[in-house]
C-alpha cells in the first residue's frame, strides 16, 4: 500500500527538474491537465483495477498473493475516501500555485503575437454549425411572429366587382336629394360661420377671435390654438349627443321646414322630378369643372400673364425658405393669415372696388378662362380672320382665280345668315307656324330654348308631353314639337301674347332646392295651365317672355281707355 502512494504521489506532483528547464512549459501545462482530469471521483474505480493489474505485473519480484491479502485487509471505504480528499486538496493547491506562476510570467513576459490555433479547419466548422443554429433560430422566430402576416401577403389582381344598380324611382330620388341636403348642413353651417366671422357680422364675436389669433400667433400658439378649437367642438359635439342643447353659432341656423314625401306622384311631376335633379347636377357638374379647368390652364402657360405672377411668387418663397428660419417664417406667415382673414378680406368684401383693383389672387382667378371660353375665343377670332378675308374677297373680287378661292374658306353671306337665323330645321319660321312673315324670334331666342310641353287637360301619354323647341316673337309664343314631321303642324302650338292671362315660374316639387325648371302659361282656352318645362334657360327664358307680354300689354292698353 505504501508502494501505490508513493507511485501516485509521484504521478501527481511534477518532477522538479522539468520544471526547472525552461522550454518544458507547454508540456509541463498539458500533463498537469491530464493528470488532474483522471484523477476524479468517478475514475477511482479505474485507478483501482490499474494498481492490480500492476500488481499482478509485477508476480516475478513480489509475492504476489501476501500484498493483495494485506491490500484487501487494509483498504475499506473510509480510507479511501479520505485518500481522495486529500488528492483534491493537493490537485487544488497545485492548480493556484500553477494558475499564480503563469500569471506572474505573463506581467513579466513582453506582448506576443496572438498564436495560430492549431486546428483551424475544427474551429471553422464549429464557427458553422453554431451560424446555422442561430440562423434557424431566427427563422422559426420570425415565422412564428410575422408568418400569418407573409403567407396572407400575395400579389393577387383586384376583382372587378359590379355594384348593382338601383331602379330610377321617384321616392327614392328624393329621399337621397333630403340625405344630401342633411349631410351637407354641418358643411355649409361652417362656412357661413367663418364668412360672418370674416365679415365682422358680430363685432364682439370678431373682435374678440382676432385679439386672441393674433396673440396666439405672436407667441407662436397658432397651430395649437387651432387644435384646441377642433378638440373643444368635438367636445360639444359628445355633449350635443348626449342630449344637452348647446348653440354655438355667430350666424343663427335656419331650419327649411320639411314636407313629407308624396307617395303617388303623376307622371308629369316625376318627370320634373327628374330634370329638376339633372338640372341641379349639371349646375354643381358645371362649377367643378370650371375650377378644374382653370387650375389646369393656371399650370399650362395659358395665359401666360397669370402663370407669371405664380412663377414668381413661387420663387421667392423658394428664396425666403432658404434663407429664413422656419420658426420666423411661419410667424410672419400667421401674423399674415390673420390680418387677411379678419381686415383685408373685410375691405375688399365691403368695397367692390377696391377689391377689382387690388385683390391680386381674385383678378388672377377671375381672368383665368375655362375651356369653353377658350373655344369661343378661338372661334371669334377665327371668325374674325374670314370676315376679313370676306371683305378683301368683295373689294378684290373680279381678280381673284381659282386657286385663291380654294384657300378661302367657304363664308356665309348676311342674306343667308339672316335666313337661317329665323328658320327651323324643317323649314321657314313662318311657314311653321302659319303666321306672316314679319313675324321672326327676338334675337335672344333666335334658335329656341329646348324644352318639354306638358299638356294637363290631355289623358294620353302621347299628347300629354311633348318634347320641343320654344319661340317667342313679338305677338306670339311658338313651341315647334321635335315628333312633328315637316309638313304637319298638328302638334306644335301657337299662343297669342295677348291671350295668355297669366305667367309665372313652375315647380313640381318643393323639396327640391331652387325654383324649379319650368313655366306655367294659363290661356282662355285651356282648363289648366301649359307647363313648358326641362329648361335649362329658365329665367332667361321667362324673362325675355314676360318683357314681350308686358309691352304688348302697355300697346293694347291705351286704345282700349280711348275707346271707353
């Protein structure tokens, strides 16, 4: 027994002499690892059946069978325990003196190169194996996270889908045309608020609004000033909602009263339903396209002395943003928003004027033409170029050859231009009607306002609306129905202004905004008023109609008083 402690004794500690020699470190390092690695408490068992087949290597010199009987004898559980305590002990002291001795040689030994590793190719794929982890890793973590979201991304053509389309009824136009005129309330409300605000309709009111903008705006307040107004009528607005009254309102709101809905309605009215909404539609249509138009040639170069004046604002704001901070420019462009909110606008409103003289962005906007107007410039001008080609053509007639009058465009001679002008399309104006040759349209009528006659006292469909063109000359009113044929005047009509008893403007239904589409004209011989209605030139229309009637009127008259 005292023999394999001494062997393992020297197993254990390092020979001086190695340890003395210089270059022997590495080496000294590695077999200290890998004898405190085999010393463990699970290798005794190891080192156990080692020393006896040492043992029994050794059967030539020794005795072999007196030193296992001693050996068995002596060794027991607790002394080999205790055995191993203290190989702990001494492998733990030996690491600190050697972890104490490397430390020490590494403060004295100058700074070495980092040494190569000795298995790279080991290290490189273990360097690979552990990106490839993290890379599943990161994959399943992000499929995981955001997998629903990718799988349901997926370039798919949109699906025309055809809305279906609702019946033209009558109820169902004018329940829509109440919606529209509901929904737009809150819009038009705030208009007309800002308006009296900018008009000063309430001195208090105004005074007050721009004491405090212009403060805001001084201090630099005026964005959340703003916000804070939205936030304070959103607040009124939940109040509203939950039943309490409040009216804030500078302009005090007026409520149209509204009439129940007819629920039989005749043919005639729901055609002038119809109109009165296509009327509607093509006046708001109209206004629209306007704005687009002239916003477009605004950009176009159209006319280029207003475009000017914007290429050049433009630039020097460009400058001003450059050169100027921006806190001071939007100071200077509050302080300026206010004063022309509250007392340019309020001069300019209150002076016409001074307005058209000044007001820089309104003469631009109002001298901005429309495409219409663009064409009926065109054509005046070209109009323009042929009557003067027309009168070199008369003065220089009997020179002019062949192949100059194939340049020329074909004109139209005053005679001509006369005749068509009081003609119809299915011949002379007078040979129409029946009526004497004087008798020709008054110039604002000269080719008729188109328009639908509606004839109460008929039952028949056919003879009830007629579709036509309306004159008025200077004793009579004539409607030309577009269903006549050339040679029949059956069904168009020949009223005397003197005849007509009254005249007035026409509406179907009164929930439509404005006055309606059409005219009623009552005569002697009809029971119920003629409706000419679908008239786009409404007032025009009924404007130059009553003038003619009022003057032949005021020419009847006096011989009637002479008389009696």
């Amino acid at each position: 027994m005292a023999q394999f402690q001494e062997r393992t004794k020297a197993a254990t500690l390092p020979s001086r002499s190695c340890a003395s020699v210089p270059g022997t470190g590495r080496l000294q390092r590695r077999m200290g690892l890998c004898r405190m690695e085999d010393f463990t408490c699970d290798s005794f068992e190891l080192l156990y059946s080692g020393a006896v087949d040492k043992i029994k290597s050794h059967k030539s010199n020794l005795n072999l069978k007196e030193e296992l009987r001693k050996l068995r004898e002596e060794t027991n559980v607790d002394s080999l325990r205790q055995e191993l305590e203290r190989e702990r002990s001494k492998r733990i002291d030996l690491e600190q003196k050697m972890n104490e001795v490397l430390k020490t040689r590494l403060e004295d030994s100058p700074p070495q190169p980092p040494r190569k590793q000795q298995s790279p190719s080991n290290n490189g794929t273990a360097d690979k194996q552990q990106t490839e982890v993290w890379s599943s890793r990161l994959q399943k973590w992000l499929y995981e996270r955001f997998g629903v979201y990718i799988e349901d991304f997926r370039f798919q053509p949109e699906e025309s889908t055809v809305e279906a389309e609702e019946p033209l009824s009558a109820k169902r136009l004018t329940e829509n045309m109440r919606r529209l005129k509901r929904g737009a309330r809150p819009v038009t409300n705030f208009l007309r608020n800002l308006s009296a605000l900018s008009n000063w309709h309430s001195v208090y009111t105004s005074a007050i609004a721009f004491i405090i903008y212009m403060n805001a705006a001084w201090h630099g307040w005026a964005i959340p000033m703003l916000l804070f107004l939205a936030i304070l009528r959103l607040s009124l607005n939940y109040l509203i909602a939950r039943g309490w009254r409040i009216q804030w309102s500078i302009v005090p709101e007026v409520y149209e009263p509204m009439e129940p809905p007819k629920e039989d309605l005749t043919v005639s009215e729901k055609f002038q339903l119809v109109l009165d909404v296509a009327q509607k539609a093509q006046n708001l249509f109209g206004k629209m396209s306007d704005v687009l138009e002239k916003i477009k040639n605004l950009f176009m170069w159209v006319q280029p002395e207003s475009t000017r004046k914007l290429y050049i604002c433009l630039w020097v704001a460009f400058i001003t943003s450059c050169v100027l901070p921006y806190k001071l420019m939007g100071f200077m462009m509050g302080l300026y928003a206010g004063i022309k909110f509250f007392i340019i606008d309020f001069l300019f409103k209150s002076c016409p004027k001074l307005r058209d003289k000044y007001d820089t962005p309104h003469i631009v906007w109002n001298s901005l033409p429309t495409d219409p107007q663009l064409k009926e410039r065109t054509n005046a001008t070209v109009s323009r170029r042929l009557s003067g080609i027309e009168k070199v053509g008369t003065l220089v007639q009997p020179v002019v050859s062949r192949s100059s009058l194939a340049t020329i465009p074909c004109g139209v001679s005053r005679e001509e231009e006369t005749g068509r002008s009081h003609s119809t399309k299915k011949g002379a104006f007078y040979e129409i009607f029946n009526l004497p040759e004087s008798e020709r349209p008054l110039a604002v009528c000269e080719n008729g306002w188109r328009c639908c006659l509606i004839n109460r006292d008929r039952k028949m469909p056919t003879d009830y609306i007629r579709n036509g063109m309306l004159y008025v000359t200077e004793n009579y009113l004539c409607f030309e129905s577009s269903s006549s044929r050339s040679n029949s005047s059956k069904k168009n009509k020949v009223i005397k202004l003197v005849d007509i008893t009254d005249i007035q403007k026409y509406k179907v239904l009164s929930v439509l905004p404005g006055s309606g589409m059409g005219i009623s004209i009552a005569t002697p011989s009809t029971q119920k008023p003629l409706v000419f209605g679908a008239m786009i030139h409404r007032d025009e229309a009924f404007e130059a109609i009553f003038t003619q009637y009022m003057k032949i009127l005021t020419t009847t008259k006096p011989p009637a008083s002479t008389e009696l």
